[in-house]
C-alpha cells in the first residue's frame, strides 16, 4: 500500500440564518455595551455601537472610522439627521447615510 500524499477533505457549512444570528448577537452585544468600540451622537444624544458593523453596511461611516487617528472614537452625525430617524442605530438608516 502506497501513500501518494496527505489526502484532505474540504467541507462547506452553509446556513440560511447564519448571518441573521451573527446580527442578532451584535445587536445584543451593543445594546448590554459590550466590546463595542465607537460612540455615535445624534442630537446631543449617544450611542454606543461596533465600528466594523457600521462601516460594513455605510459608505458615510466607512470613510469616518477608517481614518481615525484615535481609539474608540465620537462621530457626529449631520444636522440633518434627526433622533427619531436613527431609533437606536437602525442599520436600514445608517445604509442611507
């Protein structure tokens, strides 16, 4: 019996509600505060939230948080974005900006 080599196997796990689980714990992870890395205020208030999330699905907040100079950064949103248009980062709003 010969040996030609190591044999190895290639698996692909694929699932249709991986990525909806993935956000779902982001989400809870950024509403209990934990290892999110970036403030984000509208209207004098604050938000705590995870860069990568918010540069992954925004042009606006891609350009804003790739070139910071500084850890855990603030961003200001524009004036014309309006408390009640970002009801706690919802991602859907923050695609638009």
């Amino acid at each position: 019996m010969s040996v030609d080599g190591p044999r190895t196997s290639v698996f692909t796990f694929q699932s249709a509600v991986h990525s909806h689980h993935v956000l779902r714990s982001l989400e809870e992870l950024r509403q209990k505060e934990l290892l999110c890395d970036v403030t984000v205020e509208v209207e004098r208030r604050s938000f705590r939230a995870h860069s990568s999330v918010l540069a992954s699905c925004s042009d606006y907040f891609y350009t804003r948080l790739t070139n910071r100079s500084r850890p855990n950064p603030t961003v200001r949103l524009p004036n014309e974005v309006m408390l009640d248009m970002v009801d706690g980062l919802n991602l859907e709003v923050l695609r638009k900006l």
